[in-house]
C-alpha cells in the first residue's frame, strides 16, 4: 500500500491579516471620501448655478419696487392734489383738474416680483445645496417679505376695485376715455403744455357729486396711507434685504 504524502500551507501571521483589513478598510473609505468630494462638488456646483440665477431675480425685484415706488409717490401727490382741490368749487378747470387726478386713482398695479428660480429651489428640495445657514435664512426671510407685500397687495386691489365704482359716477365717460391714453407711472413725463391743454377741457361740475367724491376721497386717502407704509417700510427693507442677498451670494459662490 502505497502512503501519499499532502502538502500543507503554511499558516499565514495575524499581522497578514491585519494588513488585509487595513488595505481593505482604506480602499472603501478612500472611494467613500471620493464619492463624497463628487456629491458635494456636483452640490456645490448646482448651488452656484442656482445663485446666478437668484442674483438676476433679486436685481430684477429691485428694479421692480423702484418702479413702484415712483408709482406710488406720483399716486401720494395725487391725493394730495384732489384733496386740496376738494375744498374749492369743482367748475371750470378745478372739475377738469379734478376729473384728471381722480382717473387714476383706482391704480392696482402690482409689483413684478421674478420669483421661479427660488419656487424651484423649494418645490425640487434644493435648499439642501445651501450650506451657509445665515445665507439660508436670509432667503426665508426674503420670501416671507414679499408674501406680506403681496397679500397687502391684494387688500389695495379690493380696495381698487371698490374705489373704480366710485370713479364711474364722478368722471364722465368720454373725459374718461380721453384720459385712458396717459398712465399713473409716466405722468412726471406730461409737459406742462399738454397738461394745461388736459385742464382746459370743458368738463360738467363736479358739485352735485359731491357724495361720491366724498365717498372715493375716503377710500383713497386708505390708499395713500397703505402705500406710504410700502414705501417707508416693507418695500424699503425689501430692497435692503435683496441688495444684501446679492453681495452675500456672490460672495459666497464667487459670482464676480
């Protein structure tokens, strides 16, 4: 009978094994730490392109509310204008100057915020791309300023709509139609000639009116009162909160 000999292995040292574990170890926390520089980049990136086009919507919304502000001085001095007037007998030219200032008193022009990039950024979750929590929070509170500023816009537009009644039964249709040509925000454009031109339309008298006029007077003076405050306050910080959000985001992503 034949005696077959096995071959053994040599028993390999712990420390052999040790080194395994170790190579191993290193190898996946290496391609942990290289898909998370890759995640983060690729964040980062996105996060940058996001700011850009925030930048844009903010500079957008500044000029917006500038325009309005102009807007809505011209309709303050306006009100000025017809309550002045209203203490004199509304004939001859002060019912034609009367009638031409009160055209545009239902004025309901919203500001044109440009708010997609940032409704994208909320409905898609990417707010999670915006490390800065100081920068975040400014953002939120951004948004929540211009939701006041449109809810307070849809309060002067009711009262807008209530004020377009009242106007009806002051000024009469065909001075109305006339007047349709000129526009609230363009009127500091006017030449005084073709104002003087306006006023010199014979026009009925506004005496036997004077229910109604009290009436749109009230209303506009909550107008006037409403649109002081956007200018002193909200619309105000708003400029001073969107100027601040874009230094911070060019700031922050190198934008320049």
């Amino acid at each position: 009978m034949e005696v077959h000999q096995h071959s053994h292995t040599a028993r390999k040292k712990w420390s052999h094994y040790f080194w395994e574990f170790i190579m191993l170890f290193l190898a996946v926390f290496c391609g942990f730490l290289a898909e998370n520089f890759r995640e983060h980049k690729i964040e980062h990136l996105r996060a940058r392109e996001f700011s850009k086009s925030l930048v844009q919507d903010l500079q957008h919304d500044t000029a917006a509310i500038q325009v309005q502000q102009k807007s809505a001085g011209i309709y303050i001095a306006l009100t000025d204008s017809l309550l002045s007037l209203s203490k004199t007998q509304l004939e001859g030219v002060n019912a034609a100057k009367f009638s031409f200032y009160t055209r545009f008193m239902y004025w309901t022009v919203p500001i044109f915020w440009n708010r997609a990039t940032f409704e994208q950024i909320k409905n898609s979750g990417s707010l999670r791309y915006f490390k800065n929590y100081h920068l975040l929070e400014k953002l939120m509170k951004y948004d929540v300023l211009v939701n006041e500023i449109e809810a307070e816009f849809n309060n002067h537009q009711t009262r807008g709509n209530t004020l377009l009644n009242a106007i009806n039964k002051i000024i009469e249709p065909g001075y109305h139609h006339e007047l349709s040509k000129y526009f609230l925000w363009s009127l500091d454009t006017v030449s005084n000639e073709t104002l003087a031109t306006i006023f010199a339309v014979k026009t009925g008298s506004l005496e036997n009116k004077r229910e109604e006029i009290r009436q749109m007077l009230n209303m506009t003076v909550v107008q006037q009162r409403n649109l002081r405050f956007g200018i002193e306050s909200r619309w105000r910080r708003a400029v001073e909160q969107a100027v601040e959000l874009i230094g911070d985001l060019e700031k922050e992503y190198h934008l320049k």
